[in-house]
C-alpha cells in the first residue's frame, strides 16, 4: 500500500497518523526507474490546501500534477511526514504560498528516492533520505505521496535513525543553523553542504541554498 504518516514529536513522544488511505484515490503507484517517465509530471495522492482561513477546516483529499523534475531535482517517495507550528500557520493565513491552490503543504519528510535528475550526483534511485523541500511551492508539500525537491535539500537517513524520527531533522536542523550564523554570528559553513559520502555526513543538509527556497 502507498502508505504516508504524520510524525508530530512532542519532545520524546512520537505521534502518528496513518493516511494509508490517499492510495485509495489513485491506482498509479509504480516505481520511476529512470527520469524519462517525469518528462510531462506525475500525477499523484495529497492532502491539498483548498483555500486560507483556518489552521485545519479547509483540506481536502485530492491529485496534483507535479512540474517536471528538472536536471538537479530528485523526486522522493514519501513515507513519513513531520507536523511544524508553519503548518497550520500557511493554512490560517497563507502566507509563504507561493503556487495558485490547491496545493498541499508539509516542510519536512523522509522517504526514498524515486527519480533522479539528469545532473543529480550525491543521490540514487533507492536511497533513503530525510529532507526540507521548502514552502509553498507546487511539488515542495510533503502531506502528499510524492515531493520534488533540489538535491541540495537531501540528507541521507543516519542508519541508526528510524524514518519517523528522521523525518524531523529539516526544519528544526535549519531553525538553528539560521539563528546561530544569523544572530550569533557563527560560521557554520561547515554544515552548509551535503556529504553523501560517509556515515558522518549522514545528518548534514544543504542549509544555505535551500533558505532561498
């Protein structure tokens, strides 16, 4: 089954929400095995914003058409996705929406890659992985099966994290990197790229290109 979760963490407790029934909605589930088949976009499941005004009335179960991947973009199977105060905040006011609605929204996820871009060197079609798509893009939100993002705003899941947990590094890993260079002055460029090629770069993400997101 196509199975996508909600993670919200109050500090130690996990919480889930199982939405294995988006795949009620759509039969085509079949693996990309290469970029050719994301040419014309991929029709997918998602829990779509229909309009602003409340923080959770105005959702709905529904497909979305995603862009093309382009060259330096990968296309990520979802399976868990974490809750974020920015959330409900997007729904409420929607600000930071950036496409027309519906769209659906979501900031942080972990999966495995579907589909890579043509110029995509640090990831493969397999690998598992935990991201910040960014906001309010079409193709960005992670309360939906599939999202597209930058290769810059990947890291591989640490093989000793579970997918729940992993799925919580984006947003609160970027939270304080931009407090501590922004207010505090700090060089962490250190932290500003990925490494895919170690364990030790297993929790490290691609922070300054993807604030532009």
């Amino acid at each position: 089954t196509n199975n996508v979760r909600l993670h919200l963490p109050p500090f130690s407790q996990f919480h889930l929400l199982s939405l294995s029934h988006l795949s009620q909605h759509h039969s085509n589930t079949t693996n990309a095995t290469d970029t050719t088949t994301m040419s014309t976009g991929k029709t997918i499941d998602a829990l779509v914003l229909t309009k602003p005004g409340h923080p959770t009335e105005n959702f709905k179960l529904g497909q979305v058409t995603l862009p093309a991947l382009a060259d330096d973009e990968v296309l990520v199977k979802i399976n868990v996705t974490a809750l974020n105060p920015v959330d409900w905040k997007q729904a409420a006011y929607g600000f930071l929406i950036q496409s027309p609605l519906p769209i659906p929204l979501g900031t942080d996820l972990a999966g495995v890659v579907e589909a890579v871009g043509a110029n995509v060197k640090q990831h493969k079609i397999g690998d598992e992985v935990w991201a910040f798509p960014g906001l309010g893009k079409l193709g960005r939100g992670t309360f939906a099966t599939h999202a597209i993002l930058r290769e810059g705003a990947l890291g591989h899941r640490p093989k000793d994290w579970s997918f729940e947990q992993a799925s919580t590094l984006g947003v609160g890993f970027l939270t304080a990197y931009w407090a501590l260079q922004a207010d505090l002055g700090l060089d962490l460029s250190p932290l500003a790229t990925i490494g895919g090629d170690g364990d030790d770069d297993d929790s490290k993400s691609d922070a300054s290109k993807n604030k532009d997101e």
